[in-house]
C-alpha cells in the first residue's frame, strides 16, 4: 500500500465522519445527555485524527498522482489548498473535543462553553472539509463532477 491508497482509504473520514459527529453533538447538546455528548466528543477526536491521516497521506501522494496521465495539476494545487484551509479546524475540532471530554468528566463549569465552541468549530471543520473533498473528486472524476453545473440564466449565450 501506497500513500495514494492510503489517501484514498481515509480522505472521507473527515467528511462524513466529522459530520456524524457534529449530528451527534447536536443530539447531545438538546438533549442534554452526557453519554451522548462524551460518545459525539470520541467521535469527533477520533475522525480528526483520521482527517489527519488523510491530509499527511494526501500530500505524500501528490507526486504519485501528478504522474498519472490525464490528472490536472491545477486540480491538485486547488484540492491541496482546500486542504490546507480545513487542517486548523480538525485539529482544533480534535483539541476541543479532548478539552470537552475532560471538562464534562471534572462537571466544569465552563464545559458547555466548551460544547459550543466545539459545535462551530467543527460545523468550520466540516464544510471545508467537505469542500476539500469535492475538489479532490475534481482531480479525477471531472467527468461526473463537470456534468453538474449550475443552470445558466436565460440572459447568458451558450458559446459551446
């Protein structure tokens, strides 16, 4: 196994993972059931240290995947970049989680300021994630990918 398999084996964790966490958060938070919270916070650790794989995995198959014919470059860079932009909210997704985890074991008063802080950095974790994610489907499914477009306004000339 390659770091381009790797990559391929764990780059959704961050996506669908950290969403089922954040799904599980929520549920926690409004029903203010710890269990739930402390299942939602290993959750979340847990998928962003997988998203962390996926980033490390990520750019050690990047010059195994530029040689592949065919593979664009500028959808590389564009995926790597999007990338980059969603690592600081997984690992702060992960840091929090831990911080969340600790302050609900000690019944901290401060542990549900640190639920909601969690709540929005992961909700950032996930959408740029998920962002990431979509660009990385670009580098080689352009052909499903490029199919959905946005509808052009009557207004606009199809110069195809």
């Amino acid at each position: 196994m390659n770091a381009a398999h790797l990559h391929l084996i764990t780059n959704h964790i961050p996506i669908i993972g950290l969403f089922c966490g954040l799904f599980v958060l929520i549920w926690g938070m409004v029903s203010k059931n710890k269990s739930v919270l402390t299942i939602s916070m290993l959750l979340i650790a847990l998928c962003s240290a997988g998203g962390m794989v996926a980033n490390k995995s990520g750019e050690e198959a990047e010059d195994t995947v530029e040689q592949i014919a065919g593979i664009s470059k500028s959808a590389i860079h564009e995926h790597e970049e999007a990338a980059e932009a969603a690592v600081p909210f997984i690992l702060l997704s992960f840091v929090f989680s831990a911080t969340g985890l600790f302050l609900h074991r000690k019944n901290h008063k401060w542990a549900g300021i640190a639920n909601i802080l969690l709540l929005v950095v992961c909700l950032l974790a996930c959408s740029l994630s998920a962002r990431a994610g979509w660009l990385g489907g670009k580098i080689r499914h352009q052909a499903e990918i490029g199919a959905i477009q946005p509808a052009k306004h009557h207004d606009e000339k199809d110069h195809d």
